[in-house]
C-alpha cells in the first residue's frame, strides 16, 4: 500500500461516523472491542465472557457489535490495528496490548481495567495526541464491592498489580450506558 496524507477534513473520527449514519437515517451501530487479559494467566478480566452474554440479550445493547480478542499475540500487526482503529470504544484490561491505541480515530472511548493500573494510557497529553476519552475502573476499595459501586473485585489480597478480578453486571451496564451516551453527544 501507499502512504498518503490527510488533512483535518478527511481525518476519520467517531463523528464522522456518526455523520455518516445520520446521512443514511439508519439507527448507529457501535463497535466495542474487548479483551480479558487470559493468554498471560494474570490480570485477567475472569467474568468477561459472562457479562458479554448477558448484555448481548438486553435490548438496549441490540446496537452494540460486540468484539473480543483472545490473544492479541495471535494477530499480525495490520489485524490488530484494524481492529482497534475500527472500534467506537475499547474496555479492555490493562497491558502491552494498550499501545495499539496509536490506530484509533479521534473520540475513541478507552475504558482500562486492572486491580492496579498506571496510567500511561490516561495521560492528557497522549489522549490530546490520539483525541481520545479515556476512563478507568480499578479495586474496590475496604467497604465497597463491584455490586454497589464502581470498581472491580480483586482476587489477591496483596500484590494488586497482577491480580485477577471480576465486575459486577451493573458495573459492566454503567460503563456501556456511559460510552453509549459519551458517543452520541
């Protein structure tokens, strides 16, 4: 292939593709990509199958094309970046995976999950860089639980940074509602 410039114009951006589904008047679809962490045993995302499939069967979520990658050590670099240039949101747990972030459009929603995450990924001049919106969900701390507030439930009790978790299914809720909601204002 061959490279090519682009000005502000002809920049792909979430708006654009919002424009573009307007322009057609067809109800949007989102792409959400997904990934739990499993190929690496830590940080794993455990529940993330079962929150998919419960929120795949609610009707508020029948717009949502919901994508997950297994191993992103199984993908080339062009399928990887296609992927995440593609996805109107990416909620994923916390790693290398994260620098694919570079393929997004402007107004890309990032949601980074982890017991303990460092925040490269939220950085504001990156996101200034990439024009993307970033969020993070983290521990619960002593007295709250993923059922009740937002965070996740960690498995370890002492070394967080590679700890496994789940979340809750109104958690999960909460984060699609809000993207969905970040997307079409």
């Amino acid at each position: 292939g061959t490279l090519s410039n682009h000005n502000n114009n002809d920049q792909a951006s979430i708006q654009n593709r919002k424009d573009s589904t307007t322009n057609q008047q067809t109800k949007r679809h989102y792409r959400f990509l997904f990934y739990a962490h499993e190929p690496s045993g830590r940080r794993v995302w455990t529940n993330m199958n079962s929150l998919l499939a419960a929120a795949q069967v609610q009707t508020k979520y029948r717009q949502i094309d919901f994508q997950t990658v297994y191993d992103f050590g199984n993908l080339n670099i062009q399928q990887q970046a296609r992927l995440f240039n593609e996805a109107d949101a990416i909620i994923m747990v916390h790693g290398a995976q994260m620098a694919n972030s570079i393929f997004t459009v402007e107004g890309t929603m990032f949601v980074e999950l982890g017991c303990r995450v460092f925040e490269f990924l939220g950085s504001k001049n990156y996101l200034n860089l990439i024009g993307g919106k970033y969020t993070m969900v983290q521990l619960c701390w002593r007295g709250e639980t993923s059922e009740k507030d937002f965070c996740l439930d960690c498995t370890q009790e002492k070394d967080f940074t590679y700890s496994n978790f789940t979340m809750a299914q109104k958690t999960f809720d909460k984060i699609l509602d809000d993207i969905v909601i970040a997307i079409d204002s």
